[in-house]
C-alpha cells in the first residue's frame, strides 16, 4: 500500500530512522557529553511518547516509593519527583483538549496544599531563589525545593484520574513494594566497583551507613527500607487479622522475619516505626476487643524474654537498633547510637533559640555550599562539633523544624491543615469505602497516622516526608475515586440487592 505520493510506508519508516540513527550514532561518540545526553534523551522522549501518554498515571503511582534516580538529569532527581510534574502536564494537557475533567477535585486537601505551595515559593522568591549545586550555583538547597514542589504536584497528578477497581489491589501493592528497590545500592556496594554504575539508578547515599559502618557496624540502610517495604505490603493485602490467622502461619512467620530483616539497618526508628503501625492498624482493626489481644501480648512479651536472653548474641547493626530498649547490648552499638542521640539534643537546644526570627518568613531551604564544605572539613579535622554541617544544611532530623524554620508558622499551619483534612479524608473512605477495598482503606489510613505521628515526635525531614503524606491521600482519593460517605455505601448495596438472580435453566 503507498499513499497519494507513491511512498511506501516502508521507505517512509527508512527515510526517518536511517538520519535518526546517525544522529544517535554520532551523539555517542562523545556519549558523557551535555549535549549529546540531551539529543539522546530528546530522541528517547520521543520514542517513548505513546507508553508515557497511555501509562503515565499508573506509572507515576508505581514509582512514588521507588529509590530510582535519573541520572542523566542534573541533580540527579528521584523519579517520582519527574513523574509528577510529566503526568500533571498530560493531564491538565489532556483536559485542555478534551475539555472533559477526569480530576477528582476535594477542595478540602487542595486548597492547603496551593497555599503551603505560594509561601513555599514566596520564601525561595525572598531568600535568594532556588539555586542549586547541579546547577552551578554557590546558594544549594534546590533539590529540596523540587521534594516539595514535587509532592505537592504529584497530589494532584494522582487524584486527576480514578483507579478502577479491577486495578486498586496491585497498584496500591505496587504503590509500596517499589520500596524495595533501595536494596539494590547496598548490593552495588557489597559487589564492589564492578557494579557502581548501578548507582546511576539507585541513590548512591543510601548506601552511606552501609559504606561508613564496614569496619563497625556494618549497617544495611537499603536492605531495612526493603524490609519496611515488604511488611507495609503484608498488612495492606492481608491486613493485621489476615497475617495473625492461625490457618495460614506461614504468613506471621514472613511477618517476623521481614521485621527481623530490617534490623541489620541499625535504625531504632525501624523497630518505633513498626511499634507504631502495627499497634494502629491493630485498633482500627478492632483487634483489641477480640481473642487477637491476649494472643497478641503474648507474642510481644515472648519475643521481649529472647532479646533479654540472647541481645548480645545479635549482630551489632541489630544490637544498635534495640539499645533504646532496656537490655544489655554490646557496649560499641550503644556507644554509636547514644552519640547520635546526644548531638541531636544538643543542636535542637541551639536551633530552637532561632524559632523567633523565623516565624512570619522563613529561612529557606538555600544555604552557602562553600560554608558548608568547609563546614564538613573542619569536623573531619576534628575543630568543630558534628552537627555543624547540618545547621547549616537546614537538616535539623526532626519533623517540625524542618518545617517551622524554612517555612515559618504560615508553612507550619499549612501543614496542619492539609494532615487534618487529609485525615478526613482517610476516615471516610475507611468507614464508606466499598467492601473489596477494605483492607486498603484499613492500611492507609493507619500508615497515615503512624507516619505522621512518628515524624511529630520523633524524626522528620520535611523535603522527604511531605510526598509520603500527599501520596497516602492522593491514593485514597484515587482508588475511592473520591471521598465516600455512608450513602454512597448503602446506594451500591441496594443496588447489588435490586439485580434480580439468574432463572434457572430448566433441565429438559
């Protein structure tokens, strides 16, 4: 077949591929080069057009938890943060042209996030701009600006269409176990040089405790954000009472080894966080006024007699995690984790006294990246104390003045807002929301609470954290295609109780 100028489609697919493969062929000649990356990236884009505009959203949703990086793009940005601002442009590009609206609008939860976002971008506007090392510029900070930005963007990308249904239970379970891909940079790090380009994918600093500890500790960052990852996943697909169902014991014995797994970290946040979720989804369950309870303490006070009698045996990354609790654990495991503890408490006591000068404009997220690797330097030589770098850094590990100072109590009430009305949100989808996404609602609403008690109370970093919120919401949003009320429950269940039943075919 040939089209009104006697072309075949053939000689039409030769005539564009044979030039574009030359171009490629040229680029990579010089293949580490700025522009050749671009050409390659933009020949790419365009190859790959049609599964982007098909599969952006499921994509997107796929890839929030996920510790991919990309490489080619400078900073290096996580995935999800490109993925939101790419799946909101095809949206709000694909309603343009349409003209039909497929957002799921909850005026409630938006309009906290447009007003954290104006004084996000007020204060950069004020305090020198974005900047950015990537970028050349002595001001850093830029990429914490795009965390928040692009979790705020990736809200809203996510509730512009439904899921269906048919489609919740492996894309909520896709949702969390792209987590796990955090244990590919320990594993590029174990298997030696050989393997470091994989760390063009994966963030090379998760692999950081595991490369600082090898001599020590030998902490596995990556293999207990795999294992939090998987353990999330058991309790959404099988919820708390699916795993301690005494016909199925495979399931809470996977439960505990994954637990156990994620203590070659050396987080004690592991084994709060896990305290805290579990103990949540355990209420809301309603566990706790079932024959689950007394079976329940049992387990706990069990396990507590093996670490009293057997701590010391443990590995020591495992022993650092537990030396909050009041056991007898090797002396260097102790030792490290009370010297983090003891700096931290000493630089929020320094930072807490500047609260008043940023309460109506932030600081920021920029600072001198000059100071800071100087900064660095002077503690590795020993002349300044080892918090010094993060005062400058704006990392201040706790979940409120990584807010209140950048952001001011205008970012702070914000926030406040948005987890109230997301809370909301999240409560009557759980108490509405149909029967087949029970265990769903049960979970995010419960991984909701947990984490945002966890980040109150006890470690928070606002830049990383705030996308794990946006991102339960948008979720909930998504796969309830919006927000359920009672009604809603009881209409679908007259109108499944109103579908007559199939006549029986007579037998002749």
């Amino acid at each position: 077949m040939t089209n009104q100028h006697g072309i075949s489609p053939v000689t039409l697919g030769y005539l564009i591929t044979i030039p574009l493969a030359l171009v490629v062929g040229y680029c990579l000649v010089n293949p580490l080069s700025m522009r050749s990356i671009a050409v390659i990236f933009l020949v790419m884009s365009v190859l790959v057009s049609p599964i982007v505009l098909r599969w952006h959203h499921p994509a997107l949703v796929l890839s929030w938890n996920a510790a991919l990086v990309i490489f080619f793009l400078p900073g290096q940005p996580m995935l999800w943060a490109v993925l939101s601002g790419v799946s909101l442009g095809i949206s709000i590009v694909s309603r343009t042209l349409t003209k039909k609206s497929s957002f799921i609008h909850v005026g409630s939860v938006a309009l906290p996030l447009i007003l954290l976002c104006s004084i996000v971008l007020a204060t950069a506007a004020l305090t020198g701009g974005f900047g950015g090392r990537a970028l050349g510029s002595d001001m850093w900070g830029g990429k914490r600006y795009l965390g928040v930005l692009g979790a705020v963007f990736g809200y809203f990308a996510i509730t512009a269409k439904a899921i269906q249904r048919k489609d919740a239970q492996w894309l909520c379970s896709g949702f969390l176990l792209m987590g796990m891909t955090a244990i590919f940079a320990d594993v590029a790090f174990v298997l030696g040089p050989s393997f470091y380009f994989l760390f063009n994918f994966f963030p090379a600093d998760v692999a950081f405790h595991t490369a600082a500890s090898q001599d020590t500790l030998r902490r596995s960052t990556g293999m207990a954000w795999a294992s939090q990852a998987a353990y999330w996943f058991m309790l959404l697909r099988f919820g708390l009472r699916g795993i301690l169902d005494p016909s199925k014991p495979w399931r809470i014995v996977a439960f505990f080894v994954i637990f156990v797994m994620g203590l070659f970290g050396g987080f004690r946040s592991s084994i709060i966080l896990f305290g805290i979720l579990t103990a949540s989804q355990f209420v809301i369950e309603k566990l706790h006024k079932t024959r689950y309870l007394p079976i329940f303490s049992g387990a706990t006070v069990l396990v507590g007699m093996v670490l009293i009698l057997f701590a010391q045996q443990l590995p020591l990354s495992m022993q650092r995690a537990l030396s909050f609790l009041p056991i007898e654990v090797h002396p260097m495991a102790r030792t490290d984790a009370e010297g983090t503890l003891d700096w931290r408490i000493e630089m929020w006591r320094i930072v807490s006294r500047e609260i008043p000068d940023y309460l109506i404009i932030g600081k920021g997220f920029g600072f001198s990246g000059t100071d800071y690797v100087l900064t660095q330097e002077a503690i590795r030589r020993g002349m300044f104390r080892a918090y010094e770098d993060t005062l400058i850094s704006g990392n201040y590990h706790n979940g409120i003045l990584t807010l209140l100072i950048p952001f001011g109590v205008g970012g702070l009430l914000c926030f406040f807002w948005f987890c109230w009305a997301g809370l909301r949100v999240l409560v009557q989808n759980y108490r509405a929301g149909p029967p087949e996404l029970k265990n769903i609602n049960t979970f995010l609403l419960a991984f909701f609470l947990a984490r945002l008690s966890f980040f109150l109370v006890f470690y928070g970093q606002f830049d990383q954290d705030l996308m794990l919120f946006t991102g339960i919401i948008a979720l909930s949003i998504s796969v309830n295609h919006g927000v359920r009320k009672r009604q809603d429950l009881l209409d679908e269940q007259d109108a499944e109780a109103s579908i007559p039943d199939p006549k029986p075919v007579p037998v002749s």
